[in-house]
C-alpha cells in the first residue's frame, strides 16, 4: 500500500520534522532545477521553486499527494542561493554573520483535484560575532519546513500523522505564533 503522500526533496530535515511529527510519507527527489530570477521576490522565488518540484513529482505519480518546498536567504534584499560546496557555505555563513538577514520557505502541497501554497519567513537577527542571536517567525521554518502552517495545510488536504505513538510537536507551539531563538551568551532583542 502506498504512503498517504510523497515529499519531493531530498533534504533530511524537512524528513526528519515530518517523521517526528508522525507522518508517513514516501520520498522522491525532484529532477529540477531551482530558479533563481532577480525579478522575483524572496517568497516568490521560494513559491516558485516549491511548485516547480511538486508539480515535477505530480507528473510522476498524478493519483498521488506531494509535499515540495524550497527555503532561500536573502541579506539586504539581495537572494543569497544554495551554497556549491563546503567552502562557499562557510563564505556565506561569513556573510551572514553579525547581520540581519531573512529567510523563507514556500511550500507546495498537490494533489490530483487542487494545489495549495504558502510562504512562512522569518528574521534572524544578529548580534556582535553570533551568526544568530535570536530568529522571529517558525522555529522549524529555522530547519527547513515550518510545520505549523504544513500541519494545517495537510489536515486540509485530509492528512493527519497516521502513527500517533510517534512524537508530536509540543502543543506549547500555537499555529503561526513567532518563536524565539537564542545562541547561548547572548541577549535577545525583543
């Protein structure tokens, strides 16, 4: 018997948050290539390239439900992409540090009658030698899929986790509240 829907990625995080939620899933890495246009937004960008990978899976497997998402960085406007390699991710990481920057991560959930997408963001604020001081918005958005907002959609979409001994995301967590992230040894600003 086939999973109740398919993620289109191949990011262990965003696996790992659907496992620990208790989702079953199946995964199928999409053949494309993300978009990257100076004409689009963050959240369109990230829109763009969710749709693109679900729709991709979707072709494959029409009868099927599929999860894509994609989550880029942008600093002062400009989006920063997927690193190449080790060396450029610690040159961004460089970049980053000690500077506000935003990031975003839009999701596309399909299946055979309908689509639906959305975009969650949030800000990682910085301060003095920290890459992050603090991070306002979805505290799993900061891993690569904010769940909050996933877990409504697919309820929409009539999923709910099938294994209910797995664990939950803590009910502390409120649909869409902003969370807080601290590096140790710094202050927050609020």
């Amino acid at each position: 018997m086939a999973s109740p829907f398919i993620l289109a990625s191949n990011s262990p995080r965003r696996r790992a948050l659907l496992a620990e939620a208790g989702y079953e899933f199946e995964i199928i890495a999409p053949a494309v290539s993300e978009t990257a246009s100076t004409h689009l937004s963050l959240r369109e960008l990230t829109i763009a390239n969710a749709t693109r990978k679900g729709l991709a899976v979707s072709r494959l497997h029409p009868r099927r439900m599929v999860l894509a998402a994609d989550t880029l960085v942008a600093l002062e406007g400009e989006v920063i992409g997927k690193p190449r390699d080790l060396t450029h991710a610690r040159v961004i990481l460089r970049r980053l540090s000690g500077r506000t920057h935003d990031v975003c991560t839009g999701v596309c959930i399909v299946d055979p009658q309908r689509k639906i997408s959305f975009t969650d963001a949030y800000a990682a604020q910085a301060a003095g030698r920290s890459i992050i001081a603090s991070v306002e918005g979805s505290f799993t958005n900061v891993i690569g899929l904010p769940m909050e907002r996933t877990t409504e959609v697919l309820a929409q979409f009539g999923l709910r986790p099938l294994n209910v001994s797995r664990p939950r995301l803590p009910a502390s967590w409120p649909a869409r509240a902003p969370a807080r992230v601290s590096i140790p040894g710094t202050k927050t600003k609020r």
